[in-house]
C-alpha cells in the first residue's frame, strides 16, 4: 500500500517526515495543501489520517522497529502526552521553558520513554531542529546539558537520516558533526564517549536498520542483549564509591536496554550481616537504581563445590596446608608449594576432610593450579576456598567452607549469564585471573569493563577503617553525617539528583582522581536553592535586643511568601514587634545613626548603642525609616521578634574526620584523626520552624543551607539543624 504525505509548504511536518525515514517506512510527499492546512496521509485504498500526532501515532503502530510506540499501553500513554507538549517548542515565547523542562526531565533518562527510542523522541528532537537557530545557539552553551547530550545523542545515531530530512525541509545542515556543550558534566563525559564511537545501521534496502553497537564502550555489547550485575559485599553501608559502580551498571543496562541485577556477594560470613543487606537494598532503591531480580553468591554454593571438586579431580587445583604466612611469601617469590603435586585423591581426601571442618580441615586451603612464575602475581596459584566455621548470615551452619570472591565470582557471573562485569580500575592486575579461571572452568567468557575507582580528599572509603569510627564511638552509627555512605551524605542534606550528576559527570573514564567534595556540594546548591524555604534565626550567645522607639505598641502579623521567586515553598507569618533580637555580631558592626535594613521590614536608624563592661554591645535603640531606600544601607540584617513564640534550634556543622587530603601508601588513618568533627551552636528560629519535618532542606537567611534531623517535639526539646555544604570550601570547626 502506497501512501502519500500532503502539507503545505510553509509548515513541513518534520516528526513525520523523520519518523517514517527511520521506521523505513516509504513516504511520497506533496507540498501543494493551503497554508495552515494539517499533514494528510494519502492511502492508494483512497482513505485518509489528518493531523500530526495523529500521523505518528500511525507510523509508530506500523514500524518494523519494536517499542516505537511504547512496549505496553502505559508507554503509549506516556508517548501520547509527548505528542501534545511537542508543539510548545514552536512557540517563542515558550522555547526557553520548554526546554529547561525537558532537560530537567532526562536527568536520569537516556530516552523520553522507556528504554528505547520512540516517537516521542523523534517528535521532541524534530521541534528542536526545526527551530534553527535558536535551537543551535542553546545547544552551544552549558545551559541544558541533559537536553544536549540527548539531541546529541539521537543525532549521531540516525546522522543520515536525519541529516536527509533536515537539509530538506529545514533549509540547512542542522546535525553534522555532534555539538557538545563546554561544560564536561551533566552526564557529558560518559555520553561523549559513546556518542563519538557511535555508527549507524543501515540495511540493504538503505534503510536505518537495527540500532547501532558500541563496540568501544563495552566490548561486544549487542542491543538488547545485555545483562550486568551490580555485587556489593552485605559487610557495610553503601558508600559513595558503591554509588559510581551501581549508577555505571544503570546507566549501559538503559544504552543497551539491558539488564541489572543485584548479587551479594556474601562469601565471607565473619563480616557479612542480614542488618548490611537491608541497607544495601535501602540504598539501591534510593539511587533510583532499577534492578530485574535480587541473587546471592550463597545461592550457588552447592555449585561452586561441584566446580571445585572438578578442578581438582582434573588436576586444576589442589588442597594446600602451608601455613598462611608462608604461603603469601612463597607466592611473592615465586615458589612453588610442597602440595602443588598431591594427586587428585590425595586432594579430595583433604578436600572432604575441609568440608567436614574437621582439625585438619581447618589447616588446608584449596588453591588453583595457575602459573606460579608469572610475573602478575594474582595468576600465582591463588586461593579458591578456605575453612571457616563461622555461620553464615543468611544459611546458618551448614558449611564449614567458602569460596573467595576471585574463585566464585567469575563462576557466577558466568552462571547468571551477565555479559559484562563492570569494576574499578584498582583491580586491574586480576583481570588476568578472572579470565583463566572461567577457562579453567569451561564457563561463558564474561567481558570486564573498567572504570576509575571514585576517591574523595578526607574521606577514608575503606570498610574497615568506616567500621573503627562506628564501634569506638567516633560517630552515631553508619548514616552518620560525617561518614561518606549514602545514608550519611543523604542525612547531611545531600539530595540523589546532586549524587547521580556528580558521579556520572566521572563516567566511565579509566583515570584515577582524587575528587573534591566542593564541586558536588555546589551541584547540590543549584538543586536546593531554587526552592527550598527562607527561615530566620539568631544566635542565642550575644544576641542584642533592639528597641525600635516608632515600633508597633501591639504586635502585628503579616503572611509573607517563604520563597520569593518560588511560589512552590508555600507562606509563613512573620510577626512585627517594637524589640526585636538581632545576631551578636551584626550589631557589633552597627555605628549610631547608621540607617540599617531589616529585612523583609523595611529600613531602620540606630540612634542609641550600649556597651557592657568588656566593650559588647548590649542593648540597641532606633526608630523605623520604612521609606528609606533598601538600595543605600551597607548592611541588610535579620532578626526576630521578641515573643515567647520562638523556637529552640540547634545548628550542628561537620568537619572531615581525617586531616590529610590522601592517604599515603601504608600510612595509618589513627595518625591524621581530626580531633574536631562536630559543632552544636545554640540559637532562636521563628515559629514557623515547628512545623519542619524531618529530613526537610531549608536556607537560613545569611546562615547558610540546613537539614531537619530532629523536628520540634516540645519547647524544651530544640529543632536538630544539620549545616548543609554550599561548595564554598572551609576545614576546620572553630
């Protein structure tokens, strides 16, 4: 069936036009329907489709190119929604906005809808395009970079096609080579990558045909078939290094649409906790991150023996009974264990004797049988199980033996059929391991990607030196603000957008870098700034009443935005009083007769100060100037009534728990302990404090960013602030 695509000449419908290319669906065009006439598809059955979207929705349901018009009925609902927003891109007064939502929107997204392209990109990427050159000199700058690194995206993919219908009826070459915006963040690096190794599939029939591989970025890697894995031990918090990997593991399962799983890793029961798996799964959920299934490496235990006794009847591996300590120095220098060349049942002998956990079992170890000369060193006959009688949190006491995480981790990352393992770049020298003993074994050959291990200045990110800060009482306990775990950050006011931005602006690069935490703090503040809501609070030491001679004899109350440039953060009452309590330190910096402005009051002429004995101001009076000029006065001060409605605060501030930057090779952490890490400083909040809740982000003016830890419960009780981190860098807590 033949179909013909009518529309006027002043308004080609581009979506159209680009979708049916890319579904390889077969258009003739007419150019000759009046002004203002919609796009008409013209069937050789003589029927007709009037309309944009309606025409789209067509060419989604007909395409060869699967998940085109969403993958189930909700996707398509989501696709249908796109469809009537595209056409605010063409409105001037609307581009801008349009495009700031967008962007916000495909922060965590690699697509519009779902995994996959559909129309929705196509109708959203074609009003972009079509909007020349205001669309060119947007996509230049840093200012929507997600939006950019998306357009950029889809334009490398499907550069001919795309290029064909834009020269055509945009009048000019809008694609060529990709546009990247100058700021290499917003998820920019990872993407940039990607998208310069990008080619696109065609058919025979000339076609855009599959999507493309990225052979570069994960070695064989086929849409749509593959599978990764996200393992982290159940023997602490997840940590913002953990983050990197999960938030990597996401990120290629949405490129490829693949798949992600979790696995604990739990081979080593004297560290592992059911406590430590919960948390994990707590922590996963709040990175958003989208997992098929949850599985356990103790899943496979029963296997994992069956593969060992395998080695070792063939002559793979072998029990060893060298003492540890020997044994990690015969592996440096390259000799060869005594037992290197018991016979296979000899081996099995000892073998069962480990699985009994018997006194002799307890001497022995299993070792691979690999290459005790070579000059890597993880290929010198490392070890594949050991005895521990310890239970195990999940299985109890029914074995007396575990594998290592090098034997059971390539084995099971066969099993489960991942395609690829993602892990940090540190353990590089084993990667040669991995791979002879998945040949040993006669498994599925699994490729390793690797990335750079995520290293911030002052933060230890070791599980065992986080573990001695917990149990000698250093902090609360693994959330603690202070610690670099994922609750902890989140805890001290991070919010997960600030997180993903930071950590995917790293990407998959391979070089190794000690991070500042000032660059995500400040990715943190343009999040929260926006919208968070002003409060007010003095300092309880020192503050200084002023009375206000002209001030109101009755107090007054007036409702006043919380945010002025965010209607979102609601209203507060802020009540007028003739004394009012303002900070120490603005009034020490106050001369008489300065005209001062008290914010969201007005202006204000101090004409009397008092001093206590030691030379601090104690007392100040003054008469209102409300119709003086904001725009005159050095200092703009906050304050607070004076009424019994006040609330209780207490502002608590962090510092780093080490004194050094980096850890040096063999330095021990005890040595750089900072003897100070947290500050409580008393103060007053105004009344509309008691109705935070915990966990809510708000900006004491002049004061900084803080999280409610502890909401109000009584007067007695204060308000527990947390100091949120706004990327102006400072150490050190006076």
């Amino acid at each position: 069936m033949e179909i013909k695509l009518a529309f006027s000449a002043d308004f080609p419908p581009l979506a159209v036009i680009a979708a049916a290319e890319i579904a390889g669906i077969s258009l003739s065009t007419d150019s000759a329907l009046p002004p203002g006439s919609p796009p008409t598809f013209l069937f050789s059955t003589g029927l007709k489709l009037h309309g944009t979207n309606v025409l789209l929705r067509y060419l989604g349901r007909a395409a060869s190119i699967s998940n085109f018009f969403g993958q189930d009925a909700f996707e398509s609902g989501q696709i249908d929604e796109w469809l009537e927003y595209a056409p605010v891109l063409s409105s001037g007064a609307e581009f801008d906005g349009a495009c700031n939502y967008i962007d916000g929107y495909l922060l965590r997204r690699t697509f519009l809808v779902g995994h996959c392209l559909s129309i929705a990109d196509i109708a959203i990427w074609s009003g972009l395009a079509g909007a020349g050159q205001r669309w060119e000199s947007l996509r230049k700058s840093k200012k929507f970079p997600y939006l950019v690194r998306w357009f950029n995206s889809i334009s490398t993919e499907y550069d001919v096609v795309l290029n064909k219908v834009t020269s055509a009826y945009v009048g000019k070459r809008v694609l060529g080579k990709p546009v990247a915006a100058k700021a290499k963040g917003k998820e920019q690096q990872l993407v940039d990558q990607q998208s310069k190794n990008a080619n696109s599939n065609v058919n025979d029939k000339g076609k855009a045909g599959s999507r493309s591989t990225f052979e570069v970025d994960l070695p064989e890697a086929e849409v749509g078939n593959v599978r990764l894995r996200f393992a982290p031990e159940p023997s602490g918090y997840l940590h913002i290094g953990h983050s990197k990997a999960a938030l990597l593991n996401q990120y290629f399962a949405q490129r490829y649409q693949g798949q992600v799983i979790v696995r604990f890793d739990d081979t080593n029961p004297a560290k592992e906790s059911n406590e430590f798996v919960e948390s994990l799964l707590k922590d996963i959920e709040t990175l958003g991150i989208k997992y098929e299934t949850v599985t356990y490496t103790s899943d496979y235990f029963p296997k994992l023996m069956e593969m060992a006794e395998k080695l070792i009847s063939e002559g793979k591996a072998y029990v060893d009974d060298t003492p540890r300590e020997q044994m990690q120095k015969e592996r440096m220098d390259g000799i060869e264990s005594r037992c290197r060349n018991n016979s296979p049942e000899e081996n099995m002998k000892l073998w069962k004797e480990m699985i009994a956990g018997s006194e002799r079992g307890l001497q022995c170890c299993v070792r691979g049988k690999l290459d005790m000369q070579d000059p890597n060193k993880s290929l010198r006959d490392p070890v594949y199980y050991r005895c521990n009688p310890i239970p195990h949190h999940r299985i109890g006491s029914k074995y007396k033996i575990y594998p290592t995480y090098d034997f059971a981790c390539p084995f099971v990352d066969a099993i489960e059929g991942i395609t690829h393992a993602l892990r940090s770049s540190e353990y590089h020298d084993r990667n040669a391991q991995y791979y002879r003993i998945q040949e040993d074994m006669g498994v599925q050959k699994v490729h390793i990607y690797e990335f750079s291990r995520l290293n911030m200045v002052y933060t230890l990110l070791s599980k065992r030196k986080l573990l001695w800060f917990v149990q000698n009482g250093k902090v609360e306990s693994w959330d603690d603000p202070r610690f670099p775990t994922v609750q902890g950050i989140v805890r001290r006011g991070l919010k997960i957008d600030a997180l993903i931005q930071f950590i995917l602006e790293q990407g998959a690069s391979k070089n190794l870098n000690l991070m500042e935490w000032d660059k995500l703090w400040t990715i943190n503040k343009k999040i929260i700034d926006p919208v968070c809501p002003r409060y007010t609070a003095v300092i309880e030491e020192g503050r200084v009443l002023l009375t206000l001679i002209d001030g109101p004899e009755k107090p007054f109350v007036r409702i006043i935005p919380k945010h002025k440039k965010y209607e979102g953060a609601g209203d507060k009452a802020t009540t007028y009083t003739r004394q009012i309590w303002i900070d120490r330190a603005d009034a020490e910096s106050i001369s008489v007769n300065e005209e001062i402005t008290l914010m969201d009051w007005g202006n204000a002429i101090v004409k009397e100060i008092k001093k206590g004995e030691h030379g601090n101001v104690t007392e100040l009076t003054g008469i209102l100037h409300l119709e003086g000029s904001v725009k005159t006065t050095k200092l703009k001060l906050t304050w607070l009534p004076e009424t019994s409605e006040l609330v209780n605060l207490s502002l608590v501030d962090f510092d780093y728990l080490i004194t050094k930057k980096k850890l040096e090779e063999g330095e021990d952490f005890l040595d750089v302990l900072n003897p100070c890490t947290r500050k409580e400083t008393a103060a007053l909040g105004d009344s509309n404090m008691r109705n935070l809740q915990r966990g809510e982000i708000l900006q004491l003016e002049r004061k900084g960013y803080f999280r409610c830890d502890v909401p109000y419960v009584r007067p007695s009780k204060p308000i527990v602030l947390f100091a949120i981190p706004d990327g102006r860098q400072q150490t050190g807590l006076k």
